[in-house]
C-alpha cells in the first residue's frame, strides 16, 4: 500500500462533524470578549498563550480551512475571516497572528499535489505562516532539496505545524527563477527575535531559521504564492470539488489584510464607545458623553 493511499484512508473525521460556521462564529465572539483584557501580557510574550491555542483548538479555528477529506471543516473563506475579524476585534496581535497562521491552508489545498495534501494535511490541524521574499540558498539533493537561510516575518510560527517560504533555484535557462515550498515542523527551528517593533508585538512574527532543512520534491512549485497559474484548473479543484480551493491567492491575501483591518477598526470603537461611557464633555453642557450629540454623530459616522 502505498503512503498515500494509507494516510487518505486513515484521515480522522473532524472533532464534531455537526458544527456550523455559525457555532464558530459564536465560539470566537465568546473568546474574543476574554482577549482585551490580555493584550499587554500577549504582547510581552509577543504571541498569544498556550491556553488561548488550546481554545482555538477546541475551537475547530485550525480546521476552517481545511478540506474535510483530512478531517477539516471546509467552512469556507466567509468563515474563516469573520472569525478573523471577531478575534481581532478582541485582540489585533492575537488575530493576525492566527489569520496568518491558519489561513494558508487554502494555499495548500489549491496548489500543491494529491500526495503533498495527504501527508501536509493529514492530521486536520494546518498552522503554517508564508513568506514572500526569497531567501536562503537550495542545494539540489536526492528526492528533494536542502536549504538553508533564515526567513522573516513569520507571524504565526510559534505553533505552526509547517511553513510556507520562497527561495531561488536555477531554472531551465540557467537563471534564478523563485521556488515555493512547504518544510515540516521538524526542519526549522523559530528564532526569539520578535517584539521589538512598535505595533503588533504580540502577532507571533518571529524569524524561522533552516539549516540543511530537507524538502521533498513534491512539497514544492516551480512558482511563487502571488503568481501561480489557476487558469487550466488547479489540483485543489479536480480533488475536492470545492471552488474554494481553484481561486488564485493573490487576491485570497488581499481579503486578509482587509479583514484585519476591519478587526482593527471594530476594536478602535468598541474602545472609543468605552471612553464615550466614562468621561465628561469638555464644554457645556457638561454630562457623560454618550449623551452629547457630536460624540454620537462621530461614533454614528464611525461604525
């Protein structure tokens, strides 16, 4: 039997197989709400706590995105980033570390070969944060590739199950020409080089660092994220039928930003809302100012 046929067939059903997306919802609205209150210590830490992924877990966060036939929800993308917008409504760092975390479970889904989704995907759980700068060097191996590099800006690497990177190799004319790939858990290792910066110290971006990482040959494309070719189909789409998994990924990262953005901005007036229901009016009348007209007009206008 080969490795495929034996990890397809072995694939566990989803924790609860009666969960909706709108349980999920719920779920994040209600974890959300316990989140505010652990924004300095999230970002001191710089990524959220080992309990708040035990929760996402629980959750079934991880698994949004991920085909059911390896024991995902396949809720879809409007799930996934409501849930997104809802935890960073609660938490920025807390939420963009999980969007870029899980999101590319899609990526994967879409793009890469039956026999890379059934070992990648096999456990139902993804959290794999993507570059998109090509780094490192590549040495052409038996079955595969060694890298070696350090790659950047990896928000969601300190619970990650995989990782998603560029890198250059010769391509068919002698010249660079960018690789994507997906290395294992085991073949990297995070650097504590994150929490320096003056926003999102808490989005868990720290570097991931390769030293002789081995890469399979089928957990690559002679291609980059931003410019992958859906146009003839896509693997995704002739395994599981879902046009979730055809679309091209450029503009799924787009739909990310946007959707934390507006997390942001949710959050921004829920705190304004706060100070509204605490502080007084600076000229008179003098009273509370939820109960001032400009304060509601620009509250009004916000939302």
């Amino acid at each position: 039997m080969s490795v495929t046929t034996f990890v397809t067939q072995n694939a566990s059903p989803p924790p609860e197989p009666g969960l909706t997306p709108a349980d999920v919802i719920a779920r994040a609205e209600a974890i959300a709400e316990t989140l505010v209150s652990r924004q300095a210590e999230t970002e001191t830490r710089t990524y959220y706590a080992n309990d708040t992924h035990e929760q996402f877990q629980r959750a079934g966060f991880y698994r949004i995105l991920v085909p059911k036939r390896y024991g995902g929800y396949e809720f879809g993308i409007e799930t996934f980033m409501r849930v997104v917008m809802t935890l960073t409504r609660g938490c920025p760092t807390t939420g963009w570390m999980y969007c870029l975390g899980a999101a590319h479970a899609v990526a994967v889904a879409t793009l890469f070969s039956e026999r890379c989704q059934d070992e990648v995907l096999a456990k139902g759980e993804f959290i794999a944060p993507a570059t998109i700068a090509p780094t490192g060097t590549a040495e052409r191996v038996e079955g595969g590739w060694r890298l070696t590099g350090t790659w950047s800006y990896c928000s969601g690497a300190p619970y990650a199950t995989h990782f998603i990177g560029h890198t250059n190799v010769p391509g068919p004319d002698g010249h660079p020409q960018p690789m994507m790939f997906i290395a294992p858990r085991s073949e990297w290792r995070r650097l504590d080089d994150w929490g320096s910066t003056l926003g999102l110290r808490g989005s868990g971006s720290h570097s991931i660092q390769m030293e002789n990482g081995f890469v399979p040959d089928h957990y690559t494309l002679d291609t980059h994220l931003s410019q992958a070719d859906v146009s003839n189909g896509t693997p995704g789409f002739a395994l599981h039928r879902n046009p979730e998994y055809a679309g091209g990924q450029l503009g799924f990262m787009v739909i990310e930003d946007a959707a934390l953005a507006i997390g942001m901005a949710l959050g921004a007036l829920d705190a304004y809302e706060d100070l509204m229901r605490s502080r007084m009016t600076m000229f008179p009348p003098i009273q509370l100012r939820t109960e001032d007209a400009d304060y509601q007009h620009r509250y009004g206008d916000a939302a």
